[in-house]
C-alpha cells in the first residue's frame, strides 16, 4: 500500500486557481504517484462546506480512501452561518474526518487523527501567559482569535484534543500507529528563533500536551502541518513528516502541479 500525506492545501486562497483546479491537480499527481490511501493534515479550505465537498471529490475521482483532521482555518466561522463547536460536530460526522475514529489499515498498523491545539509552549519563555493570551503582537492578530469561537481558551483546549487523541490510541495501541496532527507536536517544526515576529507567534504552532503520547505509545509516523515548512525528519524510531503545500506566495515555483508534487510525501507499507 501506497500511503500519501500532504496538509495546508488552502484552495480556496490563490489569486488565480480555484478549488477545482487544485482537485484536478492533486487527482492527477494522486494517479502519477500510484497513490492507494490519503492523509490531509487540515486547513483544506477556510469554510466547511468547501472542505466537506473537497474531500469527498478526491475520494470520488479517484476511488481511494481519504482520510483527513480538521486544521485551524477549516474551524473558521466568519463566513458562516454556524459556530466552530457546530463545525467540529458537522466534521466528526464525516466518515473521513480521524477524530475518534482510528482507522485500523491491517493487522499491523493503524491511524489515529486529531487536529490538537497550541499550548503557548513554543513561545519565547520572556512573554508571559497573560501577554500572550492577547493574540495580538507588533499590530498583527493571530486571526484564530477573530474567525474562530471556541467555548474555551486555548492551553484547555490543546489539553482535552491531547487526552481525546490518546483515547483513540489506546484503542489500537497493539499496532503500529501512524499519528497525524495539524498544530505541530515537534519543536523543530516551529520557526526558528530568535526571529522578531515568531518568538511571539510561535505560541500558536505547536503544543507540548503529546510529548507523553511520544513516550507511550508505538509511533511510527507522525505527521503534522499548520505552520507551512516542509520537512521530514527521524528522531528515536518515528519518522515526523510536515508536508504542507501553503500559500502561493510561499511556493518555490509557480507552477501547482510542481509544488503539490513536492510537498505529497509518501510511503509504502
């Protein structure tokens, strides 16, 4: 089996390209690579119905099984008639959506998904909980704070996707488990410091609340995005990944086809 992971699609973000046009590549790139299984690692789109009719076009177009977590900006609720609360109960309504559904691919492995949350841990230590809390440093707002309505703050939140995640592993926690994320798990996939911008914002990239899972559990693969590097690298027997495709204005090339080819990692099984 040919698994393919890929995160921050964001199709719904390029000047010129739409939606459709990002389908059709990522189907043919899909096809090229012989791809048997899909893992999106969120931010898909900024609205959920287009997120919801994205993924259910992959799977469609190319009669494989696509599996996918939520990101940050497919809670987005600005440019909706719903919360983020009614959001996340339309998407775990969603055969593909991860989040308390392990997906058992064989008697060995399994896959476990949760979008988890930031913890404020991947800030610079010099701003204080309070400070950053604000969302808001140098006249730039984290826009989280303004499109998305949680009931609750955040470091909660990442603490009960955490214990959410767990619950899910330890249903399968006799395989090998393939981990997939959005909000990064390992600090060096935060942006590297000091940095005049992201020794502040970095407490939005990442959560320590998994470290315990790292410790516990067979991880073999951990994959994440959010935060728009593309890298892979093994530490202690898991191989992290974070293969994000991000904004046009972040792509080496102009060319789509090109720039999903490279961020699509994959690998057999």
């Amino acid at each position: 089996m040919e698994i393919g992971v890929i995160s921050d699609l964001h199709v719904d973000r390029h000047k010129t390209l739409t939606p459709e046009d990002y389908q059709n590549v990522l189907s043919n790139v899909l096809y090229q690579r012989h791809i048997d299984l899909l893992l999106i690692a969120g931010d898909i789109s900024n609205n959920y119905k287009l997120t919801n009719q994205f993924v259910k076009h992959i799977e469609y177009e190319m009669q494989i099984k696509v599996l996918f977590i939520p990101g940050n900006h497919d809670f987005w609720a600005t440019e909706t008639d719903v919360t983020s609360a009614e959001i996340l109960d339309f998407y775990l309504q969603m055969d593909a959506c991860l989040i308390g559904k392990p997906y058992v691919i064989n008697d060995e492995w399994a896959i476990v998904g949760n979008t988890g949350w930031y913890d404020y841990t991947y800030a610079n230590p010099k701003f204080s909980l309070e400070r950053v809390a604000r969302r808001k440093y140098y006249g730039a707002t984290w826009q989280d704070k303004v499109k998305i309505d949680w009931p609750m703050e955040d470091r909660k939140l990442s603490n009960i996707a955490a214990r959410q995640a767990t619950k899910d592993i330890e249903r399968v926690k006799d395989k090998k488990i393939i981990l997939m994320t959005h909000i990064v798990t390992h600090p060096r996939f935060a942006v590297p410091t000091p940095h005049r911008i992201f020794d502040y914002f970095n407490a939005f990239i990442g959560t320590s609340d998994f470290d315990q899972i790292y410790q516990q559990y067979d991880i073999r693969y951990s994959i994440m995005g959010h935060v728009h590097f593309r890298n892979t690298f093994v530490e202690n027997g898991t191989t992290y990944i974070c293969p994000c495709l991000g904004y046009q204005r972040e792509w080496r090339t102009s060319n789509i086809e090109q720039e999903i080819n490279h961020a699509l990692y994959s690998f057999s099984l």
